[in-house]
C-alpha cells in the first residue's frame, strides 16, 4: 500500500500550478502489482511507476521531460529500487529525463532499436521550438517485437506498435490484463502520424493486429488521457470504428 499518501498527493498538487505541470493523478491497488500514474511535464505525459511491493522493487514506464522530481520522491517515499525503465518510443515528452533517472539510478534504458535515434540526438529531433535543451542518452537494452521481461513476480510482452513514430511498443501483462500503449492507443483517440516516422496506415495496422485481438477486459494505459479498456474502444474509437477489419 501507498505510505504517505497524502503528503505526496499534497506536494504534486502544489507542482500542478508551478511550471512543471506535475502530480499524482491516479493510484491503481493490485494484488502483483501497483500501479502508479504521475502525470508531468509540458505535454501531460503519463509516467507509470509499476511498484512490486513483495520486491520492494519498480520499474517505470515513460519518464517525461521534468519527471524525475516527482518520480524519485515517490520511490523514495515508497522504498523502491528502481530496476529499469521502459521508453514507449522516444519522444522526448516520454524520455526527457531518461539520462537524468540513469545517472541518479543506474536503472537500464529501454527502448525499441528503431526509436534509438531521437535519444541520441534528441535537440535535433525536436518537432517544434522547445526552450530549453534535451540530454542525450544511449539506450542499454533493445525491445523487439514478443520480448518477454520478467520483474518480480510480473512478465511484459512487448509488441512493435509502430505508426506513432517507427519503433514505438505497447508493453503487456497478461496476468493483470495491462496494455501501456504510450501513443499508440488512447481514450477515444488514436496517436499522431503527422510527426516525422509516423504513418496512419501502421498505426490502424498496429492497433488492429497487435491491440485490439486482446480480450475486451484488457486495461489500457495510454501516454496521455485517462485509462480505457480494449472492449470499451472496440466499440466507441471513433478512429477504429471506420477503419478496423476486424
Ligand atoms: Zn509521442
Ligand atoms: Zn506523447
């Protein structure tokens, strides 16, 4: 269970009307796993602490630009060692603060190969005028298409959900029934394609083939907007109402 709760809740609500657009946003309580959502930065990413408390260890899906703060006060606050951290693709609203999180950690970054480019160059890969500068970091693992990873007691699918950028993944637990689709699949909505590497026809691929053959139970944790399930934009994503052959 979260410990200090309250305290924490307070000190997020506070960042919300500061620059830095941070808070606690929602608790998921789960038997393996917790999940804890923080949304930061200029854009409202979701950052995803995934806590096992029977470890006392988390891995954290999506680290935002101005993330870090809140993110290393949680673990702190909940006693969790960080063991990596799972870039959905390499926007920098979503991998910001990666080299920040490894220097302070030493937590492996991973990513999938084809969205290494933008971490390593990330100030030229930049969409629109940002004023400040982005680190630059080197992954140290890659993510392929059907990688199982094991942390504590929960397992990851990994699957290429390409069509937001190239190399963008959406991560499962099956045991839990959890997609973390980053930009791939949200709330009613579907990712940009009009950004450099995008592609409306992957993306509609993508989410028909690898996201919505999951059962209609399955949560989805998207990168920006509240949770939704598979079943619910089955039937209401206007995006894939038209365009899904299923
Ligand atoms: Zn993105
Ligand atoms: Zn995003």
């Amino acid at each position: 269970m979260l410990k200090n709760y309250e305290q924490i809740f307070d000190k997020f609500c506070y960042y919300t009307n500061s620059i830095y657009f941070c808070y606690l946003k929602l608790i998921e309580f789960r038997k393996n796993m917790e999940i804890i959502c923080v949304e930061a930065g200029p854009i409202m990413t979701n950052c995803y602490i995934l806590a096992d408390y029977n470890n006392s260890t988390a891995i954290i899906v999506d680290v935002a630009f101005e993330s870090a703060d809140a993110l290393f006060e949680i673990l702190n606050k909940e006693n969790l060692r960080l063991e990596g951290v799972i870039l959905t693709h390499s926007h920098w609203d979503h991998s910001g603060d990666a080299k920040l999180i490894y220097d302070k950690t030493g937590a492996e970054i991973m990513i999938h190969k084809e969205d290494e480019y933008r971490l390593l160059n990330p100030n030229e890969h930049v969409v629109f005028e940002i004023p400040w500068k982005l680190e630059s970091i080197k992954p140290h693992r890659y993510l392929k298409h059907l990688d199982k990873l094991t942390f504590g007691d929960n397992e990851f699918e990994v699957r290429h959900t390409p069509g937001h950028t190239e190399g963008s993944i959406s991560l499962i637990n099956h045991k839990e029934k959890q997609v973390f689709a980053g930009d791939t699949l949200f709330n009613s909505s579907i990712g940009r394609t009009d950004l450099p590497g995008g592609s409306y026809e992957k993306l509609i691929r993508s989410i028909s083939e690898q996201l919505m053959i999951l059962p209609d139970d399955y949560q989805v944790f998207p990168g920006h907007g509240p949770k939704t399930t598979i079943g619910f934009e089955k039937q209401y994503n206007p995006f894939l109402i038209n365009d899904l052959q299923m």
